[in-house]
C-alpha cells in the first residue's frame, strides 16, 4: 500500500500543473487507461517483481484522479462547488469504509485476482462516462505548464491554512481507519464479520455528515461551516477521552465519538478544500495536486505517531482529535471570510 501511495503522490504532482496547460479530460482519459493495463497486469503477473511493476503503472495511472477536484473549480461556482465536494467526501469516506469488507469478500469468493478485475472494470465504466459527459476545459493562455506555480502556493499562507485544515480533519478520520483493527479486533477481539459490521456503521455515518454539510452549505459561509465541524471533532475526542475513563473501552464508546468525528470531518474538509482551490482559478490542477498531497502527507504522519501510541489508545486518538481542532481554530485565525491573509 505504501508503494501504491507513493506512485500516486509522484503522478499527481506532474498530472495538476500539467492539466493546468492543456486542459482535464485528455489527463483524466490518459491516466484512467495507464491504470487500467497496471490493473490488467497485476492480474497476469506470474512474478512478484512484475507485479510490482505493474502495480506502480496502475498508481500512476489513479494520480490522475486528482483532477476531480480541478474539475469541480472549472464546472462549478460558488455553493454548488462546496456542495460538489461535499458529496465527493462522503462517497469517498462511506467508500473507504466499506472496502474492508468488499475486499474480503471478493478475495474469499474469487481470489486475490477479484479486486483487480473489478477495479479495471469501474474505471472503463468511468472512462467512458468521461467520453461522453466530460467536455474538456479550456487550457490555461499560459500554455507553459511548470512546477514552479507550486513555489507561490506554498508561500501563500492563506492556500496553505485551508489545505491544512482538510489535511487535519481528514487526518483524524484516516488515523481510525488505521488503529481500528488494533482496538476492535485486536483489544475488544471482534471477529472480521463483526469488524466488517462496525465498519458499515462507521462508513453510513460519512452520509449523515454528508447531510448536515448540505444543509449548512447554502445558510452559513465556508469558515462557519469549518467552525462547526472543528466544533465537532473536538466534541468526539472529549467524549472518547471520558468515555473510556469512566465506562472503559466499548465498541459504542468507539463508534459514537468516531460518527461525531467524522461529520465534523465531512464539514470542514469540502469548505476547506474549496477555500484553498478558490485561490489560483487559471492553475486549479496545481492546487488541487498540492492540496491532495498535503492531504495524504499530513494524515499519513499523524497516522504513524498514533499507532505508535498502541497502548495508550483509543486515549491517543481522542487526544488527537483535540489538537486537531485546537490547531484547526489557530490556522482558521490566519485566514479571514474574503481571503486575506492575518497571519
């Protein structure tokens, strides 16, 4: 996973500003099929070093995905671009839950091959809804496609505290996805199908915060809506933190922090996000490249540090989720409503 994640961080870095020239779609295309012959050859490898191989074309063909999030600041304005990545981070969310579960499923029904074949036959599916619904953004007048716009992005440190609110908030989603098989299999000795279970439950709360965020889109400005959802992210850890000292360590005195959480985290990240893209409109694919990064950056670190802290969980991740927001509400005080920058 850690090979996927870096072959997908070195291609979007080059896919953003890269779109940013000669325009969305031709990437998105070019990527989905660079994805499609990795996936294809994991499948017919007979060797560990070609499927390797393989499985780095299919993460650098999946870098390309990236441009969503480009695409969301080119077809859409104002509200409906917040609402657009509202429903991006809840599928995204709800759709990471659930993979556990499919994952086994498909390995355990059709083999380790199964999850490859499915994949290759999303992304034709997608491929061609792309032909036939995407019509292609008009590239940037400045037809020179260079990193160094990511040299502007990060001496701006209004682009920077938004992106690092959605890193903070998606970092406090991430770090459960990654310590939950320590405390639910391992410290409450759940089974895989009871794991599986908790997950799904876990997952349906990324479409009540879906919820919530529609409803406050068009009624409060972005940095409410980040207010709100750092509101709520501090809420679950406190609520983790005294919940295990005075009842101990239960699956619902897990699971109801983590749904609180991770409502917050469906509030702040899509406002966030939009914020920060809103800054370089001609070099959306840029930004948004950038943003990912820090994204993934940021949420793999803290990821690490709390599963370190094995034996101080689920403490360390309520604890988390307090400094998350803590240091959310310090970057939301660098930035004001218009943009500006105050620190």
């Amino acid at each position: 996973m850690s090979f996927f994640a870096v072959g997908v961080a070195m291609a979007q870095i080059v896919v953003g500003p890269l779109s940013d020239g000669i325009g969305r779609k031709r990437l998105l295309l070019a990527g989905l099929s660079v994805s499609i012959v990795g996936a294809l050859g994991c499948v017919f490898s007979t060797h560990y070093e070609t499927f390797m191989a393989f499985r780095l074309v299919q993460a650098l063909g999946c870098g390309s995905l990236v441009l969503g999030q480009a695409l969301v600041q080119d077809l859409y304005s104002g509200t409906q671009r917040n609402a657009m990545r509202i429903l991006l981070t809840s599928a995204s969310g709800l759709f990471i839950s659930l993979s556990p579960l499919a994952g086994a499923f498909l390995q355990q029904a059709f083999g380790w091959k199964a999850s490859f074949t499915v994949f290759v036959i999303i992304a034709a599916i997608v491929s061609l809804l792309s032909c036939v619904l995407l019509h292609d953004t008009p590239a940037s007048r400045d037809r020179a496609p260079s990193m160094s716009s990511y040299r502007a992005m990060l001496r701006d440190t209004d682009y920077l505290a938004h992106s690092m609110l959605s890193s903070l908030a998606f970092a406090c989603h991430f770090s459960f996805i990654v310590i939950a098989p320590l405390l639910l299999m391992g410290r409450l000795e759940l089974t895989a199908y009871q794991f599986s279970l908790v997950f799904i439950g876990y997952g349906l709360a990324y479409i009540v915060g879906g919820m919530a965020a529609t409803y406050l889109n068009s009624r409060v400005s972005p940095q409410a809506q980040i207010k709100a959802g750092l509101l709520l992210i501090s809420t679950a850890g406190i609520t983790l933190l005294i919940w295990e000292w005075v009842a101990g360590l239960s699956v619902l005195g897990v699971l109801l922090p983590m749904i609180v959480c991770t409502t917050g985290t469906t509030l702040v990240r899509p406002a966030a996000t939009t914020q920060a893209l809103a800054r370089y409109p001609r070099q959306a694919g840029a930004a948004a490249s950038l943003n990912t990064t820090l994204l993934f950056a940021g949420a793999g670190l803290t990821s690490s540090v709390v599963a370190g802290l094995e034996s101080e969980l689920p403490a360390g991740l309520g604890v988390l989720f307090v400094v998350a927001s803590l240091c959310g509400g310090w970057l939301l005080a660098c930035t004001k409503d218009d943009g500006m920058q105050r620190c």
